[in-house]
C-alpha cells in the first residue's frame, strides 16, 4: 500500500469532490448569516433526482441538470421558512433532512422500482476525463483520469466562491448581510432576497453534489447513500468559517479519510472502523481546533 | 372570587385551545401534503389510510403498536430532557446501540443471580447511554461547538462499533447472522399481557416519563433546567449553574437512550440482532413527536403514541396495501418543518398583538422590532427560547 502514488490522491479528490460542492454551499448560507443544516438531505435528494432523471432521459448531463434543479426547488422550502417565516432554520433543516430520506427512499419503490440500492447497465453515469482524452498525460492523467468532469469543476468553483466574495461587489454586500444585517438594511440593500438566492444556490450546489456522488463516484442509487456526508460539510463550514480556502481544507481531510478508510479495508479492516473513520477524524478536528482557537483568543486576551 | 375563577379558566381554554390548534393544523398540513405525495405517484389513498390504521390498532397489531410505544417514549425523553436547556441531541442510535451492546454483553458473559440478572445490564445500559452522550456536553460548555453536531457525529462511529462488536466477539458461533446468541432465561425481561410483545419495560419507561415530568414541572432543578433554555446569560446571571445542568441534561438524554437499547436487548428476540436497533427509526420519531408537543412536556407521551400509530401502521400500510412504509418518514419530515414554521408565526402574532396594545398608549415601538428580532432560536419551536452565546 502506498500513500504517495498518483491514484492514491484521485481517490482522494473523488471522495472529497461531493463533500466539498455540499460545503460550498453550506458556505454561502454562512456568509449571508443563515446556518444552513440541511445539507445532508440535500445532497441525498440530489444524488436520488440525478439517478432518476439520468434514468428516464438516458443522458447523464440530463441528470446533472434534473438535480440541481430539483434540489434547488427542495431547498426552497428552507429559504422560505427560514428567510420569510423567520422559522429556526436548525428545526426546519432536521426535517428536511427527514424528509428527504423518507421522499428519496418512498419515491424510490415508486418510480425506480426497488429497494435497497438500484443500478441498472441502461443508467448513464458521468464520463471520465481520461475518455475525453485527458488519460495519457502524466501527473495529471492518473490523478484526474479516472475523475468525471465535475470533480475540476468542485475546485474551480471553491475558487470562484473565493474570488467572487472577496473581490466583487455583490459579494462584498452577501458578507455585510451576514455580520449586520440591519445594517445592511439600512443601507438599502434587499436583505430577503440576498438570502434566499444563496439558500437556493446552496441547494443547487448540493444537487451538483449528489449528482456527482451518484452518476460520478458511482452509477447507482441507495438508500442513505449521502451517509452523513453532507453532515461533514457542516462541520467543514464550522471549521472553515466564511474562508472559502478553510473549508477546502476541512474537506480535503475528510476525503483524506475516506480514502484511506477504503485502503485499510484491502488489507483487512473490518468495514466498521472504514466507515467510522472519516466521522472521528472530522470530529478530532474539530475538538483540536476549536482547542487552539480557544488558546489563540485566550492569549490575545492576556498580551 | 368566581369571576376570577372564571377568567383564569377561559384563559386557560383559550390558551389550550390556541396550542393545540398549532398540533391539530400541523397534522392537517401534513396529513394534505402527504396525501398530495400519494396523488402524484398513483397510491390510492382511500386504501392506504385505512390500512395504515389497521396496521396500527386491529386485533393483533395493537401489542406490538404498544410494544413500539416504550422505545418511542424512550427515545423521545432522550431528545427532549437536553433540549429543555436548549440543546439538540440527535445521537439516539448511537447511545441506543452501544447501550444495547453493554446489555447484551453482560447478560451473555457475566453470570449473575436471577434477581439481579435483568437490573445490572439496564444499569449498565443506561450508563453507557449517558457516557456517550456526555462526551458532547464538555465539547459545548468548554469549547463551544453546538451539541447538535458532536452527538450527530459520534453517533455514526458508535453504531458502526456496536455492529463491529455483535459482528465479530459477540456474534454467535456458527450461523453467520450477525447476532448475538440468545441471552440467558434469567436476564429476560418479565412480559405484560398474553402476546409477550409488551414487557415490564412499558410500566418502566411510564414511571420515568411521570417521574421526569414531575423535576421538569415541579422542582428548583427542574426551574433551573427551564430558565437556562430560556435564556442561558440570564441565568447564570441569576446563579443557575448552567454548564452543570448542561452535563446533567445530556447526560440525562443519552442515559433514557441508552436503556432503551437495553430494553430491546433484554425484550424479544432476546438478543442484540445488527441494525434492530436502530432500523425502526426510533429516534427521529421520537425527534418529531417532542418538536410537535411544542414546548409542553405533558404532552409528549400523547405525540409520541400518535407518532407511534404512523410509524408502525406505516409497516402494515406496506403489507395490506402495498404503500411503501417510508411514507410515515415523509409525514414526520413535514410534521417537523410545519412546526417550525408555525412556532414563530404563533410568535410574531403575539408580538404584534402586544405591540398592537402598547400602540394603543405608545407612540409606534413595535413593527420594526417585531421585523429586526433574529430568525427565532432553537427553542422555541420547543417553547423554551434559547439565548446564543
């Protein structure tokens, strides 16, 4: 086993890819002030409304769409509790995320046909970018062949999410929204709509999320497949703040994680301490930083 | 002196009648959304309904809508203890199923004397409930990292372990289920009624519930518990030893878990069989059940038994009518989020009105307080309005 080699870091990038889309908009709600917890029934509707649309359209990119738009439209009813009923954003998103393991697996009887986990030859995943033509070039070849295109685009749009708040003006209101947001009222910026634009684009980056844990990591469905993934980009949110970069990290150690989780599983670990791991991992690193943040602030404090 | 009593007991009606109307309009909104569900995928819901009553309450099916009810009631005491200081624990199954591990290891390898054979592994059981859930509350009092997200997370790794240790050293040798073997005559609980399904865990997790309801309602600690849901500075403030009851409470949560899982444990099959535990979804019934009773503990054990009647009639839709049971799942989603909503427009009403009054004398103070007040917090929904740190 060997850490270093090439694919070792594609499956890395696989296993963070969704995590990191989920958290990206998990980021965005942050920025503008609303925690969004909802992530995980999100990402579960994305990846079930990408296998269903990919199944009756037979084209994957249909998917991809039919997901984010369908997720989009679901996290709706978050904007609209949270952002115009003023509901506790923390409750309602306990519900949906209920609601979208029950809705996935129900609809899934219904309209797929199965329980458990469907996967058929006729469902289309995502191509490869080695099939595009990017396999034979090295370095970046086995890193990125085996990957769909849309694990690139996760990172691109990390760096966007960056860029687009720190250097335009609209991001620079979404982050004036979040720290005061009377304030930002008061200047005569729509605080509403600000709001529930990123609560739907978070639902838009989730459903990019499922699609490509769905139609990219694997083509198949099963029930609970987000398995508590979009729960570890909340955490990643926490960790990383409204630091775009932070929260890449955060999620680069999950997939770091899971990754290895899967290799110790070749050579003889038992499933449960694979599937453990990525959880432990993300919650030591969260208890050590929180620890040194707690140090940092107490030293301030006394110089 | 009667008319005093009079006006209290109409306030009292009103006051019931307005609570109770967000409960009967949330189950309307979801009973109409789910049947909206049912309409667009072609399940006929003049057949699933019924069915899904049948499933709960006809002949056979009412022992086992009774057995469902303890874990339910359980695990509904596991959410709703910390969340009366404001804290959410949604790491049910993982202190169910390592308490039901603990249970079941011990009545299977400690040999104990008759009597006490069924008391030491619930003990045990409810210990170990409240160790897990305890590692949360330090995470929140000392370094501030909310409880929902630590007892969520420790939660997947727990029931991964419970399953490694019923998997590989409890498992029983040869079959290849992965179960334990059966646990010894002397560890089982004692049943009520002729089915067996029900056993003295019913009279049990009642006597705690009233014995629970009573600290909540009618002790300092139980006053103390409330005051820091409601406003945690104010508290401390007043001298409320709030990082304590924080423990206290979690702990308290994940210690009703945790016998929960030993109650299954010790009740029929009479083992620990993978994924039992935690596949009937107990705890986020138990989540829905204690969001819908608002605030009002009384309550909670008639949500829970209502959740209870739809979780397992669900089970008897999918049998008789061929609905698929994760309807119920749907319905409880809903039911969540419908009060959520609800809770604060009951809330900002009531501001209004009081703005409304003071108007009356006041110049104009309300609206835009009414407008600038944070998305309301955690609580309320519960009742108790939490203060953010």
């Amino acid at each position: 086993m060997n850490i270093l080699e090439w694919t070792f870091v594609a499956s890395v990038l696989t296993a963070t890819a969704p995590v990191v889309l989920a958290a990206l908009g998990g980021l965005l709600c942050s920025v503008s002030g609303i925690f969004n917890m909802a992530l995980e029934g999100q990402l579960l509707f994305g990846a079930f409304s990408a296998v269903v649309v990919s199944h009756l359209t037979g084209n994957a990119w249909c998917g991809v769409a039919g997901g984010v738009a369908a997720t989009a439209l679901y996290s709706a009813v978050l904007s609209v509790s949270a952002v115009t009923f003023r509901a506790d954003p923390v409750v309602v998103a306990v519900g949906l995320n209920l609601l979208a393991l029950g809705l996935t697996s129900f609809l899934m009887r219904r309209i797929l046909g199965t329980a458990g986990t469907y996967t058929s030859p006729e469902l289309r995943g995502l191509p490869t970018l080695a099939s595009l033509g990017l396999g034979k070039i090295t370095v970046i070849g086995p890193v990125l062949g085996p990957q769909s295109p849309l694990v690139p685009v996760a990172f691109v749009l990390v760096v966007a999410a960056a860029w687009w708040l720190k250097r335009t003006r609209s991001g620079l209101r979404l982050r004036g929204i979040g720290q005061h947001p009377e304030a930002a009222e008061s200047l005569g910026l729509k605080v509403g709509p600000y709001r529930h634009g990123v609560v739907l684009a978070a639902g838009a980056l989730c459903g990019l999320a499922g699609a490509q844990l769905a139609l990219g990591n694997v083509t198949l469905f099963s029930e609970g497949m987000s398995a508590g993934r979009g729960w570890v980009a909340v955490v990643a949110v926490m960790l990383g703040g409204v630091r775009p970069y932070r929260v890449l990290g955060a999620c680069l150690l999950f997939g770091v994680a899971e990754a290895l989780g899967f290799r110790l599983q070749g050579v003889g670990l038992p499933q449960q301490f694979a599937d453990a791991a990525p959880y432990v991992i993300t919650l030591l690193a969260l208890v050590l930083a929180s620890v040194a943040g707690r140090r940092r602030s107490a030293r301030l404090e006394f110089t | 002196m009667s008319r005093d009593v009079n006006q209290v007991m109409s306030r009292v009606v009103s006051r019931l009648m307005d609570r109770s109307g967000t409960a009967v309009l949330t189950i309307a909104g979801a009973l109409a959304l789910t049947t909206l569900v049912m309409v667009i995928v072609r399940v006929d819901p003049a057949e699933a309904y019924p069915a899904l009553i049948r499933g709960a309450v006809a002949d056979g099916n009412l022992e086992y809508t009774i057995a469902s009810f303890v874990p339910t009631l359980g695990m509904a005491l596991a959410f709703a203890i910390p969340l009366r200081t404001g804290e959410f624990n949604l790491g049910g199954d993982g202190q169910m199923a390592l308490g039901g591990v603990v249970a079941a290891a011990l009545a299977l390898r400690v040999p104990l004397p008759s009597g006490i054979a069924v008391i030491v592994p619930l003990a045990a059981a409810t210990l170990t409930g409240a160790l897990v859930a305890g590692v949360s509350a330090p995470l929140r009092t000392r370094l501030g990292i909310p409880a929902i997200v630590t007892t969520l997370l420790i939660s997947s790794p727990a029931v991964a372990l419970a399953s490694y240790l019923v998997r590989f050293p409890l498992a029983e040798a040869g079959t290849g289920n992965a179960q334990t073997p059966l646990i010894p005559d002397d560890a089982h609980l004692p049943s009520v009624g002729e089915s067996g399904y029900v056993t003295l865990g019913l009279p049990l997790i009642l006597l705690l519930t009233a014995a629970w309801l009573y600290v909540d309602g009618r002790t300092v600690l139980g006053y103390e518990i409330r005051a820091t849901g409601a406003n945690r500075e104010f508290a401390r403030y007043g001298g409320v030893p709030v990082d304590r009851l924080e423990i206290s409470t979690l702990a308290g949560g994940g210690a009703f878990a945790g016998l929960v899982g030993g109650l299954i444990v010790l009740g029929p099959p009479f083992r620990f069989v993978d994924g039992a535990l935690t596949a009937p979804g107990y705890t986020f019934t138990a989540i829905a059940a204690v969001l819908l009773a608002t605030g009002r503990p009384v309550v909670v054990p008639f949500t829970v038994a209502l959740m209870t009647i739809l979780q397992v009639g669900g089970q008897g839709m999918e049998r008789d009518a061929g609905v698929p049971s994760q309807l119920t799942q749907i319905m409880q989603g809903l039911i969540i989020v419908i009060v959520a909503v609800l809770a604060t427009v009951r809330h900002r009403a009531g501001k209004r009105a009081v703005a409304a009054a003071i108007r009356a004398d006041a110049p104009e103070p309300g609206e835009a307080e009414a407008r600038s007040t944070e998305p309301a917090r955690a609580g309320q929904a519960a009742g108790v309005t939490e203060a953010e740190s």
